[in-house]
C-alpha cells in the first residue's frame, strides 16, 4: 500500500515538470522575432552576416542617393495677370415703360427676343387721344377764323386812319387783338402737337437696342406711366461689361502703365471654377478714386460677346494682363523653396550633388515663376522630390522637364555592393 502510494506521487511529479518544460519552450518560441533563424554559417564579423549587414548601415555608412525629378530655367516672356472676382454688367438697360396711361391692346414681342431701337414692343388704346388731338385741332381752327377775320378789321381801320376818319387809338386796339389772337393761334397749335405726341406714345418702342426679358403685365391690363416694374427691361449685352476690383497695392507698379494704355490692356473672362475662358476683351475704364473701406481700385471691360457667352450679373473670375516680362529667367513656381531667408531652390550640379542658392522671386503667373536675382537660364532645378534633400546630397535625377535622362538605378541596391568605406 505504501508503496504504490510513492509510486503514484514520483509519477505525477514527473508529469508536471514535464508539462512546465514544455511551456517554458511554447513562452520562449512565441517571444523570438518572426523571420531570424539561427545561421550557423554566418558569424557575428562575417561577410554576408547580420553583423557585416549591421556595419554597412551603421553611423559611419554614406548617406543613400535620392531620385528626383528636375525641371531646367529657360529664359522667355511672361504675362503677369492679375486675377479678381467681377460682375457682368449690361451696356445699357433700360426699362420699357409706357408714357401715357391706358390698356394695353397688343404686344408685339417675345420674351428674350433680340430687339433694336424704335422697333414696336406694345400697343395702347388710342381712341381717347385720338379724340383729344381732334379737339385740339379744331380748337386751333376756330381761333385760326378768328385770326383772320381780326387782320381784315386792322387793314380797314388803317385805311381809314390814312383819310383820317377813325381814331388812332380805335387802330391800336385792333393791332393788339390781332397780337392776342396770334398767341392764342400759337397755344392752339402747341396743343395740338401735344395731342398728337400723346396718341403716338401709345406705341410703345424700343428705347434701345438689345435682348427683352420678360414681361410683366399681360394685354387687357391698366398701365401707367408712374408703374415702376413697366412692362419688359431691355439688356444690351454686345458689347457687354465687366466691373472688378483689384488690390491698390497690387495694382500700383502698374497703374501708370495702364493708364497711359488704359484702352489696351487684354482682360479675359473665366468661369467660377477657373478651368473655361468665357471670353476675352479689353480694359476701357478705371475709376478715379480708390475705396478706403476696402483698400482696392474698381476697373471696367468691355467684351463683344458675339456668342452670349456672359449674362448679366454674372459671377465670373477676371484676369488683367497687366504687363510682360520680357527675357526673364522662368522656373516652375513649385520648384521654389521658403526658408526664414527667403525664396530658394536646390540648383543640380554637373556631379550630380545638389545645392540649395536663395534667390530673388519677381511676380508669378500660369505656375511659372520669374527669378529675378540668383539662377541663370539652363540651370537644373529640382521640381519632385524636395522633401528629404539637403545641401550637398547626391541625386539621381530622373527627367528633365518630364524627359527620361537615364534608368536611376535604385540606390538601396547600389549601396548593397559598395563596399565598407568606399567613396561615393
């Protein structure tokens, strides 16, 4: 009995340390890095070892090569534009409004129909003036009669002033009707004219020529000369206008310029998101004072508008060609480097090292930007890939302005074969 008992407990023991043993191994094996086995063949200061693989890429290893994309300098001209929100403006607008009070009988349009000046929009009953200027014409008639028969008086009574048979002053009397009588005549005819302009007005015309809108009241309706609304607005929109406002501060190196040529300069229409030109005109007009509230300068253009392309009040992004840059040296705009210095960029030297030179930046324009000071026309310039150089570092350059120059060998690999300590 007591010793199956002993047998019992040395067999469980056993068992247990076994079980410890093979857990430790499981704890020690899931802890090892994924990937490393032992590799007997490799000491620690062996070639193609972990420990040579270590020492190439210790402190004292060179610096690996960057690939990057250049773009050259080149020496042209530049359009400096200057870009601002604007509003269309009709030439001319104009409201047509009836000048005399009446119902409206005809129309004789179409909305949006293209229309020129004096041509017949609208009719207004005519019978009241028409029976107005009668009367003013048959008033004038009679005071005509009157007129008449009042000279006949006055040549008689000067005959017989001649034999000395009437008064003198019985003559001067009928000299002054015949004067009364003539004024009345006068007025009567100046009556009969208003008549008559009256009764014509109630042909509602074209004041100017342009595009109609639409209308406002329908035939059969009261109209007015006092109704604000009339009853259609005419647009001329060829030309048409543009009024934009630019910096004063941006504006003033050129300001002289554009004065003296004001009815020059090349303004183009874009759309809002900037991707279609709508139309290109030219600078007519710039206003005579600056705003003070907003520090800039109101300007007007004038486009033909052949194709209506622009509208009315019409949002559009406005571009001033304000001057050329003649023979400048030109880099990408996205070439150009800022440092608490100022503009600088990473010039590509014939040993394929790079060298970051500051540089002087003049106005910028279609993602080209004008070195005024600092770089020479010809000059490689790294355009990509600008994040990780620094002065002196060596480059792989890849293309020039988008031209495949050479296969950049990767630089992992070319610093894979070279060996410890060699010169780059």
């Amino acid at each position: 009995m007591g010793f199956n008992l002993r047998t019992l407990l040395n067999k469980r023991t056993l068992a247990l340390a076994i079980g410890l043993l093979a857990g430790g191994a499981s704890v020690y094996a899931y802890l090892q890095p994924a990937g490393r086995a032992p590799n007997p063949q490799a000491a620690p200061g062996a070639p193609g070892g972990e420990g040579a693989r270590a020492l190439r890429r210790g402190p004292g290893a060179p610096p690996p090569v960057l690939a990057v994309r250049a773009t050259a300098a080149r020496v042209g001209d530049l359009d400096i534009a200057l870009s601002a929100l604007g509003t269309v403006t009709a030439s001319n607008t104009a409201v047509v409004k009836p000048r005399v009070g009446g119902q409206l009988t005809a129309l004789h349009f179409r909305e949006g129909q293209v229309v020129k000046a004096g041509e017949l929009l609208a009719e207004i009953d005519p019978r009241p003036f028409r029976i107005a200027l009668d009367q003013a014409r048959a008033q004038r008639l009679r005071d005509e009669a009157t007129l008449g028969a009042a000279r006949v008086d006055l040549e008689r009574y000067r005959a017989l002033l001649a034999q000395d048979s009437i008064a003198r002053q019985q003559v001067d009397a009928q000299e002054a009707l015949v004067r009364q009588l003539e004024g009345t005549v006068a007025a009567d005819a100046a009556l009969e004219a208003q008549a008559a302009l009256q009764l014509e007005f109630t042909r509602v015309t074209a004041p100017a020529a342009g595009r109609l809108g639409l209308r406002v009241v329908d035939i059969g309706n009261q109209v007015d000369a006092q109704d604000a609304a009339g009853l259609v607005v005419i647009t001329q929109t060829q030309p048409i206008h543009a009024v934009f406002a630019l910096a004063a501060d941006a504006l003033t190196p050129q300001l002289g310029q554009l004065q003296q040529g004001a009815r020059g300069a090349v303004v183009e229409a874009w759309s809002r998101d900037g991707r279609t030109r709508l139309a290109e005109g030219r600078l007519i007009s710039i206003d005579n004072q600056i705003d003070v509230a907003t520090g800039t300068l109101k300007l007007k253009a004038e486009f033909a508008n052949g194709d209506n392309s622009l509208f009315p009040n019409q949002f559009i992004n406005v571009r001033l060609r304000a001057e050329t840059r003649r023979d400048s040296v030109l880099v990408h705009s996205a070439a150009v480097q800022r440092n608490a210095q100022g503009s600088y960029v990473f010039v590509v030297g014939d040993d394929q090292r790079v060298q970051a030179r500051q540089i002087r930046t003049g106005p910028s324009a279609n993602e080209l930007t004008v070195v005024e000071d600092g770089l020479a026309g010809g000059e490689r310039i790294v355009l990509d890939g600008t994040d990780q150089l620094r002065d002196g570092a060596r480059v792989d350059v890849l293309s020039v302005d988008g031209v495949t120059v050479a296969l950049a060998e990767p630089a992992t690999a070319r610093n894979e074969r070279r060996p410890p300590g060699a010169a780059q």
